[in-house]
C-alpha cells in the first residue's frame, strides 16, 4: 500500500519522498488510520518495522488542523526510555515535519539543564524526552502542558524494564485528562497489558506479528563456544568474513570495555557505549559508526535502544541478555525496512538454559554451526547434587575405642650414642646387683 493513500496532506507525502519512503509498512498501514481515529491504541510492534512513522505522521497531520502561523505551544508528548532512541525519535519528527511550520524539542537526562529550558521558552509542538528529564522540566514549570492532546509511550516493556513505571505514572497525573494514549512496545507481555489497563480507556489493539516473533528478514545462527574463548571467536568472525560494520552487544558495562579493548588489540578499530559513558561520548561514537569511521561498535542493551543505522547487516550477541525480551530488540537492529539481516549469537554452555527461552519467546530452534578449533568441551552431567566420595578417617576415642597414649603421626627422637651409653650403664648396674646377690648366699 502506498503511504499517499493513508490520507496525509502534500507536505508530509515531499518529506517522505525525500526520505525514499513510497510504500507504507505493515504497522502503519494499521496504526496511521486508527490514529485519525482518535481511539487509545495499544499496538505491538518489533523495532525496525517503521513504528515511529507510524504514530509520529498522523500526530503531524493533525497538528497541522486549525494551526495558525506563529501559534505553537505543546500539544505531544513522547515519552521514551534512553536518551538515544530521544534522539532517534526526534530526528524522524523532524524530517517528517521538514515542510511543516511546527517545532520540536527533545530532553534527556546528561544534557545541560539550561540550555533545554531555553529551548522550551521558545516555541514548541512536540517534546520527545525521557520520563525523569521531563519530570524535572514539569517540577521548575518549565512546561505548560494544559493543552496536551496526545501521550505516547514508545517502548513500553523497557520503559517497565527499567523501573521508570513510577515516573510515567507521575508525568500522566500532571496531563489533560481529555488526550488521546499511544502505547507501542516490541513484545505484549503480561506486565505491559497491565500498564496499558491502568492508562488507556477501551484501546484498540493492533498487533502485526505474534509476540517474540523475531525479525523475517533475519537470518540468526548460534555458535557454541567455551567462554574464555569468546574475544577470539569474535575477532576471528568479524576479521574471516571481512565484515565492514557489525554492532555487538554486551551484558555488563565492564566486560563491554574488555571486549571493545581486546578488539581494538587483534587490529578492528572499535567504539564502545554504555551507561557510564556520557551523552556526548556516546553521541560520537554512534555518529562515527554510522559514518563508517569505525568498523565495530560495542554496546550493552539499554545504550543500543534507539540504535538506527539503515544498512547495518552484521548484529553478534556476544551473551545472552539478562531480560529475555531484550534478544528481540537486539537482532531488530539489523534487517531494518525490508533488507536482509545476520544475527550471530555467540553461545557457552551455562548459557544453555537462557537460550532455551528465547527459543521459546520467538516460538522456534535457531540453527547452531560449530567452527573448528572453538568448540566447547564436553563435560559429564552430574545427576543430581551429589558430593564426590572422600575417604573418611578414623579417629582415635569414637564409638568407645580407646585414644592411645602415644600419638601414631608424633615423629620418634632420633638414637644418639650418648643414649647407647646410657644403656650399657644401666644394664652393667643390674648385672653387679645381681652378682652381691649371688656372693652373698655362698657364705
């Protein structure tokens, strides 16, 4: 279906063609229209599937009813959960909006206070932020948000991931009541669907594909190896099958440093982004990674939320995330708008049972290849918690058997001459006492 028959006006049409965007996706083609239709939505959709157009065009489109030049004040609100996908989403608002009078701002936390305050004394249509940026800006009234019509909540499951649930409660007590609610997430686990009761009245659900299902355009593939052997594994992958741009992603901040260092040894220039890397760190690196400037971009999770570069082929799970959820955005990250995708998952046996339920999660086996020389070792299955069989001692005085004077293990004094002597003495003393005896009875 093409995007000019969703009823968008000619502007936004010129901004999407000059985006390459003729043909609408299948998320938008069922969230566009009932946006228009003023209804609460509570839509399931995987990253890349072109979402953020879905809910970001119709929220122009309207905007532009009854607007009137140099009249802007804040009618949308974006909520979303890391400060890259803040970034992400408000690009997109601002090339869709490229041939519109409308203004957006985005906050995040990690930027100056300042700067975004007087960014939001100007004009403004849309705020895209994080959940505590924009509480902060609500606390020092920085925001007047009485004429708000629409709240969305892109990504809701990591919203409730990481714990900003309270925060989202707080930011929708200070909004108009009479709104329209957005609520978009990856998967439609039970937690969101309780999220999505306590905000939403009577939504429509739209869900594309069934939850867990990873992306079609992907091809993903297990490679069982020991953990020591992960780094090389990794560069040996990356280095033989001459990939140009790889994204790789990693548990823990700590071992995301380990990693990127060991990578940037064996030769592959790379960049590393995590939580504890400031915005403008990672902001660069992001940037030079999208520019080719560096071959291999490491990450944890929460710092690849957001993550959108259009040609990226190569995504390696370098471990298995610590919410099962999180394997789907991961590999959403490659296979984007319709291209062809590999997602390669670096697997070692303790991680055997973590894989079991992303298997389960997306409903199938994904395919497992061993490389040579990488192989993990067989170890025997021990049943059960049994204890290897020790030897018991004996011990001296148990079950009424008595201790003995002399300790066996005490080591026995050494025989001198001088004891030799002291021998020979005692034994000449008896003989002559016995001989008195002798002579004695004779007289």
């Amino acid at each position: 279906m093409s995007l000019a028959t969703l009823g968008l006006s000619t502007e936004i049409l010129k901004a999407l063609n000059d985006k390459g965007y003729e043909n609408a996706t299948p998320i938008q083609k069922a969230l566009i229209p009932s946006m228009f239709s003023g209804r609460d939505i509570m839509a399931g959709a995987q990253t890349g599937t072109g979402k953020t157009a879905g809910f970001a065009l119709p929220i122009l489109q309207e905007l532009m009813v009854g607007h009137q030049e140099g009249n802007h004040y804040l009618r949308a609100v974006i909520v979303v959960p890391t400060r890259e996908l803040a970034r992400q989403v408000h690009e997109s608002f601002e090339a869709y909006s490229k041939y519109l009078p409308l203004k957006s701002v985005v906050l995040y936390g990690g930027a100056n206070m300042t700067s975004q305050a007087n960014r939001l004394k100007g004009d403004v249509d849309i705020v895209v932020a994080t959940s505590g940026r924009l509480l902060e800006h609500i606390g020092k009234k920085n925001l007047n948000l009485d004429a708000v019509r629409y709240l969305v909540l892109d990504e809701a499951d990591t919203i409730l991931d990481m714990g900003f649930v309270h925060e989202v409660t707080q930011v929708i007590e200070k909004l108009p009541k009479k709104r329209q609610n957005v609520l978009i997430s990856a998967t439609l686990s039970g937690s969101v669907k309780r999220l999505a009761e306590q905000i939403l009245h009577r939504p429509k659900l739209i869900e594309v594909d069934s939850m867990g299902t990873s992306a079609r355009n992907v091809r993903q593939i297990i490679h069982p190896v020991s953990r020591e052997l992960k780094v090389e594994l990794l560069s040996f992958l990356i280095g033989s099958k001459n990939y140009s741009q790889v994204l790789v992603f990693v548990r823990k901040k700590q071992e995301a440093d380990e990693v990127a260092r060991e990578l940037n040894l064996s030769g592959l220039k790379t960049f590393v982004i995590h939580g504890d890397k400031s915005s403008g760190v990672r902001a660069r690196a992001l940037s030079a990674f999208k520019e080719g400037k560096t071959r291999v971009l490491v990450a944890t999770d929460i710092a690849a939320r957001g993550i959108d570069i259009p040609n990226l082929e190569v995504v390696i799970n370098y471990d298995i995330p610590h919410v099962t959820g999180d394997f789907i955005h991961r590999i959403g990250r490659t296979g984007r708008a319709g291209k062809k995708g590999l997602a390669i998952t670096l697997l070692s046996p303790k991680e055997e049972v973590a894989m079991r339920d992303v298997e389960h999660l997306m409903g199938k086996a994904i395919e497992r290849e061993i490389i040579e020389g990488y192989a993990p070792k067989v170890e025997k299955a021990q049943r059960g918690a049994r204890k290897t069989a020790e030897t018991k001692k004996k011990i001296d005085g148990a079950f009424g058997k008595k201790k003995s004077s002399i300790s066996s293990t005490k080591k026995k004094r050494k025989v001198t001459k001088r004891d030799a002597f002291k021998a020979y003495d005692a034994s000449k003393e008896k003989d002559d006492k016995k001989s008195k005896k002798r002579g004695r009875g004779r007289k």
